[in-house]
C-alpha cells in the first residue's frame, strides 16, 4: 500500500515536473535589458567629404571603405558592363607607382585586402588589414582610390571574364529567371535591368574607365568610413591629413529613370534542360521614402515571412508543390522597386503553381489580414529589431546608409514606432493601391514540352528569345518601339481597308505551288500552310523527295521529315514565332496593340515605306498609298540562313472576305530565291485537334 | 636578395600574428564554458555582451554518410521534419493526431509492399495509394501549420535555417537575449519528441529541393556524378538530398527508426555565443536539455573506401557550358597530414597570388575560376581533394585540365619559395582572426570543431599545425597524392542540342 502511495506520489512529481515546460506559452519573458550601441563619429570636411569613426577593439582588425556615388545607373546603355570592367581592374590594374601583381604580393603576404567594387548606384575601395599593418596598407588603399593605372592588360582579363559571364548566364534556371524578371519589370533598356552584352563589352575602352573615375571619385561625392582596433582621435587625424587638400569636384546627380511598367500577361522562355518550371510574376514597386513603406513591410511580412508566411504555408508546407517560394514589394533607397513573386516547382505541376501564385496574389488584395496573421508579422518585425543594431559594424552601415541616400540619421531608432500603428486595415488599404492581380507580369521558365498543359491554356503566350546576340558588329538589335507616327498609322488603316475583314479571320489555309531554290537546283513543290492566330502554324510541303511538315507554336515546335521528327532548337521556334508576328494578317490584326508599332517614312517610287515593329520583330511593307496594296515586304530572316528577305506582292485576288496577294516572288540578299502561287484559300477552315501537337 | 627581405619581414608579422592567435585562444578559453550532461549531450557557452542577443548551433553527428541504400536522403529528411514540432507543439489533439498518423504509416507500408510486388496489381496498388492519401487527409486534420517556426517567428527570430552534409546536420538561428529560456525549451523540444506530421508532403518538397539543385543545374548535375564516381563502397558517393527511387519510397517510420538511433544527446553538440550569462544559464540549460533521454552511441560507420586502382572518368554532354573536376582521394581531417593538404590548398588556390590563379586565369586567360581545396564531399571519413575549374569562353575543359597538371607537377617536384609559404601561412591565422567576429558564425565554427575533433579548441590548434607545415612536406604529400590511378575526372563539355552522342 506504501509503495503505491509512494508510486503515486512520484507519478504526481513526474507530472507536475512535465508540467511546467509543457506549453511554451507558460515561460516567462524578461524585458530585454535597455542597451545603447556606441555610434560612430560624424565628420564633414570643408571640401564636402563625410568621415565616419568607429572603436571597436575586439579583434586587432582595422577596415575601411569609401563609398563613392555613381554606378551601373549612370553610364550609357551601349556600355552596359562597364563598372563590372571598371570595378575589377581599378583595383587589378594597379596604380600609378605600382601593378596590380605588386600589390597582390605585398597585401597577401600581410593578409591585408583592398578590394574595389561597382554596383548599381555606387562604388568602393575597401580596406581589411590586421592592426599592426594599418601604416603600410592605408596609404596603398589611398592610392587605389585617387590613382588607379587601369593597365590595359587586367582591362581584357576584365572583359575576358564578363564574356564568360554573358556566354554562361542561360546556364541555370533560377539566374534567367531573376534576370528577365527584372526587365520585363523594369523595360529591358532600363539602368535597373539592362545587361552587358558582348557588343558593350567590346565598346568599352581604357579611357571610358578612366572618364568615369574622374567623374565619380571627388570628395563631395563619397562617404568614407573606418572602424576597428585603433585610437579614435589618431585615426580623424590621419583621414583629415590624407583628404583635407582635396580639392572638391563636381556633384554627380541621380540620373532621371523612366521606368517601363511591365505590360501585363503570360511570358515564356524555353529551357529544356530542367525538371523544374521557374516561375515568376511582377509588377512596379515602390521607393523608400514612400510613406506607405512600414505598411507595406507588414504585408510583406504576412505575404511571405519566414515558414510562416502566407506562400510558404501554402505552396510548400500545404500542397509540397515547391522548395522555394517568395516574394513582397520592393523598396530600394532611391528607385522604385519592384512587387516580385518566385517559385519552382516540378515541370508536370507548372500551371497548378501559377493559378496558385496568381489566387495568393489575389488573396492579399482582397482577404482582409486575420488579426493572428498581424500580430505575428508585426512582433516578429519589432522583437527581431534588435539585430538590426547588435554590432559596432552594422550601427557604422546603417550611418553610412543614411548619410549616402539622405535620410535622417535617426530613420533606424523611429522606424519601430511606425510598425506598432500599423493596422489590419492599413495592410489591406496598401495591398489594393500597390498590388493589382489583373496587371501581373508573369514568367515562366522551363520545358514546355513536360508541362501538364500548354502554357497557352492559361492566355496569350509571349515567348522570349534569350539567344545571347553574338559580339558580331554587324548584328544590329532592333531599335525600342518609339511609337507610331500619325501617318503610320494613317498608312496601316489604309492597307487594312484594303485588305478586308482580317479580325473575322481566326485562322488561314493557303494551298499553293512553290518553286525553291536549293543546293541541288530548282524543286517544285506542293504547299499546304495552315495559320490558327495568333501563333500556331503548321506547313506541310509535298516535294519530289517525300513530305516535309513544320510545325511552330509556343508549346511545339519540330519537322518531320522522311528522316523521323525532330524539335527546332528553340531559339530557330522563337524566330519563327517572331516572323509569323510580323505576316501581314497577324500584323493588321493588331492594328491597335500598343506592341505593334506603325511608323511612315520615305517615298520610294511609287510606294510609302511603313516600318513595322511587331512587337520585337521588324519588317518594312511597301505601300501604294493610293489603293493600299502592299506590293513588296522587306524583312531580315535570322536562323539557318541570314539575310536581307524581299518579297515582291502581285496578282491580288479575293478569296472568301479578303483580298490576299496570289503571287510572291521572294529574294534573299538580292537573289531570287522561291516563287509561291496561291491556289486555293480557305478561311476560317476545320483544323485538326492535333494539327500543332507533337505526334 | 629581395626574397630574403620579404621573408624576413614576413617572418617578422608571423610572431606578430602569432602572439594574436595564443592571445585570442586565452581569452576565448576564459568567457567559454563546456559542460557534458548527464545524458551526454555537450554544451558550449561562449560570452559576448554587446548587445542583448544571442544565437546558437545544434550540431548532429550524423549526415548523409550514415545513410544505406534504400534510405539515401534520409538524414536530410529528418532535418525537413524537426522544423514540423512535437507532440506538445504543432497539434490541435495530439491523442487523435497520433492514431491517425499511425493509419498513415499502416496504409503506406500497404501502398508500398503492393507497389513493390513482383507483378503489382495495378488497379490494388490505386486503391492503397488512395487509402493512404485518405488517411494523410485525415491527420492533416490535427495539423497547426509551421507551429514551431511561427513560435521563433514571433519572438523575434533570425536567420532560422539548417543544413544536411555527408559528416554532420546542423541546426541554427538567433534570438533576443531575453528570449533564452523559451529557446532552451524549442531547441530541446524539436528533438525530444518530433513528430512525423505532414510527412509525405514534405518529401515532395525534398523532392523539389533535388530538382533544383541537382536535376535542374548542370553544375548540380555534375557533382552528383563526380562523387558517385569517385567513391566506389564508401556512402560519400550517394547524394545528400538523396536518389529519386528512395524518395519516392522511405517512409516517416524509416525517418524515426533513423532519428532513434541517430539523434542521441552523445551525438550531440550545441553551441550558445552572445548575450547569456553562464551562471544563469546553465540551469535552464540542464533543466530542458535533461529531458533528453539517454541512449547508446550511435555505431561507427564500417565500410572503407578502398583505394582506388585506376582512373576514372565521366563526361556530361551539356548544352550549358564546360565545367572541369578533378578529384583525388586523401585522408581524412583528423590525418596527421591534414594540415598539409590544407597548405597545398592555399598555395593553388587562396588569393591572386596562388598558383592557379597566376597561371590559369591571368596569364593563360583559359579559366575565369580555378581552386583545389579539401573536404569535399565531407572530411569526418577519407575524401577528395578536390579541383574545380570554370573554362572562359571558347577554352575547353581538356586545357584547364593540362593547367591544372602542370600545377600540380611544380606542387610534387619543386621546392615552395619559403615566402610563398610564409604569405600562406600568415593568412591562416589572419583568417582564424576574421572569424571570430559574429555571434552566429563562431556557434556554428565551435559547434562543428566539437563535432568533429571532439573539442572546439582545435579551432586555434589547427593554425598551429599549419604552421609548422614545411616544403618537405608538401612535396611528400602531394606525390603521394597527385598519382594517375588515384584521380576522378568529371566534366561538362558543351554541346549543341541533339548533339550528343
């Protein structure tokens, strides 16, 4: 009977123990002990530099930096790559007394580093050295700074190593998806996403570095910033000593950048070797001193915080359709960011993800945040605060922060008080200014082929081509669409008054005889070409030697020939997609898509020249202004055989509600290539269900 | 004559740069304490009261090499699911949550045992697939979603993440000061009871982190090649995240029996830096920790690579670009010679002084990338010493190849200038200084060193050792080393699409 009281009892102990740990909620949280992190000392000189000074005695460490304003932003789009070029061998191409080799041996074998660097908005020269060699290294850092050699020969290590960059950017998924992401948000020819290509790194020239050293790196443009093991007071005499004579140079400004708004709808580049859709959805940001920020924060927060963020929770730890899944709006110092969701997921489940992504988004807008989701974000926003100032180092990154974009230097400490006001409502208010579900950008990367259903079932699909141009100087890109001028677009209207109804033709027959030249010599040859708009085509083309078919479409694009089937590479897809943009039925269809362009120009005999751009694809259309006939078109084909293609227009007859030419002659590079006569049209026809499916 | 100052000056900064090391040994070994338990876990308190936080890194003694066939990516699956809670945190009933997920262990070992038959009936095998995806249907029912991380979330956690590696599985994140207890109580509590929840879900997300990182990249393509390659008996072959085939099919009762025999407090490190007061702490520390329950020492792992008698190669044509590896089997970290590898590495590879730096990538411009370092895939077990090269454009991996040899040569014949190994030698210990600024780094820096050598001293003992690395040396290690019949070579070469052949 003992023994069971005293098991009992013990069970009792055994519980009450368990019990005290049993629900976290139950443990006490002291109030976080106040603490002040030293602040570093602010020192303007009279020539406009500003010094920070930072103690921190830890280690026997002293590291600098200069922060210069100025960067990729601010150098011309045609020499795109040039602060990578310049950053890299400003450093690497020595200065004025010494090459980049000599410094290398003597900062290495004192495990010291200077290091420059170049980035959207600034620039830099830092400095990492163990105390006792701050009197050797400071005045090599000081000489990087003011008197870099930019030796040709680290210039062409600089631009060996960009072009092996650019040969290597469509190497992995996720790097083109940040990549295009970033230009459909912000318009390819932006400073915040235009990429070097090899044309712009071969443009770029020693001089062009040096140019942009001496219209950057003067007193009053940058921040210079010290901390580490040393005397305060020394150190302010030693930066004074080396920078007071300085004279000051002119301000560089914030450069103006229009930002193109991503036009909305469904993107698509193909990449084949991957399991994996990369998808991304987008749309304009916002900038930092927008006073809806610390709102916008807490949405984020709630968006995609953590594990416990709304798109973990429900595409990763709900439905397993993803490893990684994030997003929010973006809020750099001084440009507007961007609203950016990404994923990937598993190339049989591509679609699910996006209608999934696209329901988040549109969940954000319009579900009211619970008052569970609010007090978590804002208590892991105000309870993590803290790290935000937990070193001597991050409280020097932040002054510098806030001196080199202007804002006050006590932002930081005031920051927390504007997230405790935020409220539910206030989520929901900036969610429904910033955020529109029906103007998404959206992006997928990946093989179409493996996806669960074509991409083209969730809208119209605009492929990207990112075939990296060759360096060829003759490759010219096609210029931005500037705009029609009125009488382009006066012109067009007149071609389609012509030509008839074209926007009742959803799709096209034409059945025709064709002569080719070929290696072997003139071949006759029967066609049957059916077009479904906007971009389904399927050519099957009868010859002596057996039948060839060709298909292009977004979701499949291959010939079959007496060979077997086989795909088109895809950038040979992408061209032939853009070529059937710009055939003239596809081109009056979209008399008024802001992506066809219409622009009039020169007389030349009897016709107007209209040049076209559809949309990324140009071609010239020779026009009789009196009756609206096209009577010749000029185009460049790229693919297996480049050239300059001219096909004259004749013979044009009606067929069902539209005039079509019934004869064309086609010239390539000034020799005739093919003839093609029309004898039958059919519009509108029955199409096979598989006519575009790969069998 | 100028090789002679330099190195005397070098010489110079070295006693220097020594003084430092012993100096910051000192006065680590005085703010850090180390307490085994009575279940055997290890603890280490390292003080720094800047500011009012701290961090923390578990580190298990168990990765991916204590995998079999059958279950490769398991240890990295149990990593996936000590985020998923207990049975106190994470459920709405433990009592009818644990029933049910009992019924989705009993339907899956079904589902599987159909699927795996001889001549599997097909129509069968889709109604036990679709019992089981009822039953997971079900304990999703009990299921608060991410309850544990939503928990750090709240107080104020950071960079709450962890790792899978062939040697170790790491834990880590940071919390405010005053948030210690609660911490003591989750990080003890994840591995006290976990519970399997949300399992199979999990899986396919593994399955995703696979796809991205090895199946969707070609350079994630090639390493999985390289090291399957390479190791002929010993699991540093198999994938981390683990083949398709097993995660297609391990199961949540694999994943505990893994857990039980792995996840004991003596295989276990964990290391606190920052803002915590040893006298307070330790209590609350043996308070929660205490409640893991004492189990035997996890066995050593049997099989040894044997060695390696002939060249191997394997060639990935890629339309990506060309990638060049090259591996060589070395001993592992606790070797004598360990040191001397390290050197080696450093001499090719550390800074735009190194050797394969000079020679491939600024006076060759064949590569814009090219190293050798140690440790890969881990270093607990013999490894590789491993080179890797990234070809510029228009160079093929077969050049980097013939630089990379070339190097290597000079490395087994040539004496080491001794200020070329002095320059090495002193960024050694200017490194061992850089890295010890940051609560979270040096957590997982003690941690992984306790782990690995049994103390986390030997953080300051290796550079010693480094130091006393001498040209002899080297030359003995590396032609003992760098031999044909000892060497793996992967490599990516490019070829237009439909070209391979």
């Amino acid at each position: 009977m003992k023994k069971l009281t005293t098991l009992i009892a013990t069970l009792c102990f055994a519980a009450t123990a368990l019990a005290q740990v049993r629900d976290y909620r139950e443990i006490k949280t002291p109030s976080l002990r106040k603490f002040s992190m030293p602040q570093p000392k602010r020192i303007q000189l009279a020539n406009g530099m500003v010094i920070f000074i930072q103690e921190d005695h830890e280690l026997p460490l002293v590291r600098g930096n200069a922060t210069i304003r100025g960067g990729s932003r601010d150098v011309p789009a045609a020499k795109a790559g040039l602060t990578g070029i310049y950053g890299s061998a400003w450093r690497t191409g020595g200065t004025a007394g010494k090459t980049g080799d000599e410094l290398d041996a003597f900062l290495e074998a004192r495990a010291a580093r200077v290091e420059t660097g170049a980035d959207t908005d600034s620039s830099r020269v830092g400095m990492d050295v163990l105390k006792g060699d701050l009197d050797t290294v400071f005045p090599i850092w000081l000489d990087v700074l003011r008197n870099p050699a930019f030796r040709q020969e680290k210039i062409d290590l600089a631009k060996t190593q960009a072009n092996t960059g650019i040969s290597r950017r469509n190497d992995e998924p996720g790097g083109i998806l940040g990549r295009e992401l970033n230009r459909l948000g912000y318009g390819p020819n932006s400073p915040y996403a235009r990429q070097a290509e090899y044309a712009s790194i071969a443009s770029i020239t020693r001089d062009d570095l040096i140019d942009f050293h001496k219209r950057t790196v003067h007193p009053n443009n940058m921040i210079v910033a010290f901390i580490g093991d040393f005397d305060g007071a020394q150190m302010e005499k030693r930066l004074r000593a080396a920078f007071e004579s300085w004279p000051r140079g002119p301000q560089i400004a914030r450069p103006d950048a229009a930002m193109t708004v991503a036009k909305p709808g469904l993107y698509f580049v193909s990449k084949e070797d991957v399991t994996q859709a990369n998808i991304g959805l987008v749309q304009a940001g916002i900038e930092r001193n927008n006073p809806d920020y610390p709102a916008l924060m807490v949405m984020n927060d709630v968006f995609s915080g953590g594990f416990s963020g709304r798109l973990m929770q429900a595409l990763r730890s709900q439905r397993g359709l993803t490893y990684g899944v994030g997003g929010g709006i973006s809020a750099p110092w001084d440009y507007p960011g961007l609203f950016r969701v990404t994923m990937a997921t598993k190339s049989e489940t591509a679609l699910e993800s996006v209608e999934a992504l696209k329901g988040e988004v549109k969940r954000l807008v319009n579900d009211p945040v619970t008052e569970a989701e609010l007090s978590l974000a804002k208590e892991s926003i105000l309870n993590a605060y803290v790290f935000t100032m937990d070193s001597r180092e991050k409280a020097l990154q932040q002054r510098v922060l806030l001196e080199f974009y202007g804002f006050p230097p006590d932002y930081f400490e005031k920051y927390p008080s504007l997230i405790e006001k935020v409220t539910a409502a206030d989520v929901q208010r900036v969610a429904q200014k910033y955020v529109h579900p029906d103007q998404l950008a959206i992006l997928v990367v990946g093989n179409q082929a493996k996806f669960e259903k074509p991409l083209s079932t969730l809208g119209n699909v605009t492929p990207i081509d990112i075939t990296i141009p060759s360096g060829d100087a003759k490759e010219t890109k096609p210029a931005a669409p500037q705009g029609s001028n009125a009488e382009g677009a006066a012109l067009v209207r007149k071609v389609a008054a012509f030509v008839g109804d074209v926007n009742s033709v959803q799709a096209l027959r034409r059945t025709a005889t064709t002569t080719m030249k070929t290696p072997q010599g003139e071949m006759e040859a029967e066609l049957n070409a059916t077009v479904r708009y906007p971009d389904a085509q399927r050519v099957v083309i009868k010859t002596p030697m057996g039948e060839i078919v060709r298909v292009v479409s977004p979701g499949a694009a291959y010939m079959i020939t007496p060979m077997g089937t086989q795909d088109m590479p895809s950038s040979q897809r992408d061209a032939s997609l853009g070529e059937m943009r710009a055939e003239m039925i596809a081109v009056l269809k979209n008399i008024d898509n802001p992506k066809y362009t219409f622009t009039a120009g020169a007389v030349e005999g009897d016709a107007r020249v209209l040049e076209i751009n559809a949309d990324g694809t140009n071609v010239k259309w020779y026009v009789d202004p009196a009756t609206g006939r096209v009577l010749r078109t000029v185009s460049r084909a790229n693919g297996p055989m480049p050239g300059e293609m001219v096909t004259e227009l004749s013979d044009w007859k009606v067929f069902g509600n539209i005039h079509l030419p019934a004869t064309a002659v086609m010239m390539r590079n000034g020799e005739k290539s093919g003839e093609l006569h029309l004898s039958n049209v059919e519009v509108n026809p029955t199409i096979d269900a598989n006519a575009f499916v790969k069998p | 004559m100028r090789v002679r100052r330099t190195s005397m000056l070098v010489a110079l900064l070295m006693l220097v740069a020594s003084a430092a090391t012993a100096q910051d040994l000192a006065s680590f070994e005085k703010r850090t304490s180390t307490r085994v338990l009575d279940n055997g876990l290890t603890v280490i308190i390292l003080e720094r009261h800047d500011a009012p936080v701290f961090s923390y890194a578990t580190m298990v003694n168990t990765g991916s090499a204590q995998e079999v066939p059958g279950i490769t990516g398991l240890a990295h699956m149990f990593e996936h699911m000590a985020f998923k809670g207990s049975d106190l945190i994470g459920t709405k009933d433990w009592k009818a949550e644990e029933a049910a997920l009992r019924k989705v262990e009993d339907a899956y070992a079904a589902y599987s045992a159909a699927r795996g038959a001889t001549r599997p009936d097909t129509a069968k095998v889709a109604d036990l697939e679709k019992a089981w995806k009822d039953a997971i249907a079900d304990a999703d029912k009990y299921v608060e979603d991410n309850a544990f991380s939503q928990v750090v979330d709240r107080a104020g956690g950071v960079g709450m993440n962890a790792f899978t590696s062939s040697d170790v599985t790491g834990y880590f994140f940071s919390l405010p000061s005053n948030r210690f207890e609660l911490w003591a109580y989750l990080e003890s509590e994840r591995f006290r009871n976990p519970v399997f929840r949300q399992f199979y879900k999990e899986r396919d997300v593994v399955f995703e982190e696979r796809r991205m990182r090895t199946e969707s990249s070609p350079v994630g393509r090639l390493i999985e090649q390289f090291i399957g390659t390479a190791f002929s008996a010993h699991p540093y072959g198999f994938p981390t995240v683990g083949w398709p085939s097993d995660l297609h099919s391990f199961s949540a009762t694999d994943a505990a029996a893994f857990a039980k025999k792995y996840y004991v407090p003596s295989n276990m490190v964990v290391a606190i830096v920052g803002d915590v007061n040893g006298a307070e702490a330790w209590p609350v520390i043996e308070k929660y920790f205490g409640r893991l329950p004492k189990s035997p020492a996890p066995p050593a792992l049997r099989t040894v690579e044997p060695p390696q008698i002939a060249e191997k190669m394997v060639t990935l044509r890629e339309t990506s670009q060309p990638i060049y590896v090259e591996g060589y089997h070395r001993p592992a970290a606790n070797d004598p010679d360990s040191a001397v590898y390290d050197v080696i590495s450093m001499l090719l590879s550390s800074g735009r002084t190194s050797r394969l730096y000079k020679s491939l990538v600024r006076d060759q411009k064949i590569a814009v990338n090219a190293s050798g370092f140690n440790g890969f895939p881990g270093e607990k077990y013999p490894n590789l010493f491993t080179f890797l090269a990234i070809p510029s454009q228009g160079h093929t991996p077969d050049e980097v190849a013939k630089g990379i040899r070339a190097e290597v040569d000079r490395i087994k014949t040539e004496e080491v200038p001794a200020d070329e190994l002095a320059s090495v030698k002193t960024r050694v210990k200017a490194g061992l200084i850089r890295q010890l600024s940051g609560n979270s780094g040096l957590a997982l820096q003690l941690a992984s060193y306790q782990t690995l050598y049994g103390d986390w001293r030997e953080l300051f003992r290796e550079v010693d050792r480094i130091d006393k690395v001498t040209s002899a040396d080297i030359k003995r290690v590396a032609a003992s080393t760098f031999i044909d019949t000892n060497r793996t070579i992967a490599k990516i070469e490019n070829a237009p699409k439909g070209g391979a052949k």
